[in-house]
C-alpha cells in the first residue's frame, strides 16, 4: 500500500512538472549563480546570465530569474535615463563587484556595462541598458511592453516596437 501511494505522488508530481514546463515560456537553462534579479546581485565571483524565452511577443531576453527584460527608448550606451522612482518600477539589471554578466548558449550580442548615477553598475545588451519590471510576476509575462518608453529586449537587439522616450507616471 505505501508503495501504491508513493508511486502515486511521484507521478502527480511528474504531471505537475511537465504542465509548468509546457506553459509556453522557455528559457535557457540557468547557472548555479542564476539567483540574480534586475536591481539585485548574488554577490562577487558569480556570474548573471542572460536567457532568451518565447514569449506572445516572440523571442525576448530574461534574466537571471527568467522574467523579460526591458529596453528604455530614452537611454544611450553610456547612461540610462531610468532613475529614483523609475528604477523602482523598472529595476536595473546589476552586476555587483566581482561579478560578470554572459548570455546562454545560442544567443549572440554584445554585452557591456555603464555606472549609473547611484554608482551601480547596469549590465547592457547591444548598447542598451537591461531592466526588469515590478508587474512580470512569471516567466512569459510582458506586461511592460510600450509602458513609459519601454519594450521588451529583442535577442535582436532591435525593440519590439518604437516607444516614445517618456519616463514619467510611476
């Protein structure tokens, strides 16, 4: 009988892996340091990973924590235009000291970083800085899309549409 009903949870638990496997975002796999979070970091010697998901808008980059990434149509290589309560909304994808940022396996771009006038440092995809937003709560969310100057960041690097550059109304 406990053999019965042990076989029975493991298989209730194998359905209830493959159903939010097949949700319809993918990621790539994550590294053993992939706790990061825009506006947060893991701590130096690790490294954050940049990921690409299938999203309602297509291919999009994630992070470490596997929610969408964001592009502002107001910021440049060198500095991001997302501040105070901004980056509240919009938390910045950081790298603290020590750390490193890559991109998965199969996804191709130039990665680089700007210091930000708080002193932390932003990692940017194809001269773009990259940030996270407070209402994506699952991977696959892209409820940010087109809010106040933002859109998804594209493995293209491209956005996914042309936003105007507005960073009011948080």
């Amino acid at each position: 009988m406990f053999a019965t009903r042990r076989f029975a949870g493991l298989l209730i638990a194998s359905f209830a892996l493959v159903a939010a496997c097949s949700s319809g975002a993918t990621t790539a796999p994550p590294t053993a340091a992939a706790t990061a979070t825009p506006g947060a970091s893991t701590g130096g010697g690790s490294t954050v990973t940049i990921g690409m998901a299938t999203t309602s808008l297509g291919a999009v980059l994630v992070g470490p924590n596997g929610l969408t990434l964001y592009i502002h149509a107001g910021d440049s290589a060198t500095s991001s235009a997302c501040n105070g309560a901004c980056a509240t909304a919009w938390p910045p994808l950081a790298v603290a000291s020590g750390q490193t940022a890559a991109l998965a396996s199969g996804i191709t771009g130039t990665l680089g970083t700007l210091t930000r006038t708080d002193g932390t440092v932003q990692v940017t995809f194809d001269g773009m800085p990259l940030y996270g937003w407070k209402n994506d709560k699952a991977a696959g969310d892209t409820t940010g899309q087109n809010v106040n100057g933002f859109t998804v960041a594209t493995p293209s690097g491209a956005p996914a549409v042309s936003p105007s550059a507005t960073v009011a109304g948080y």
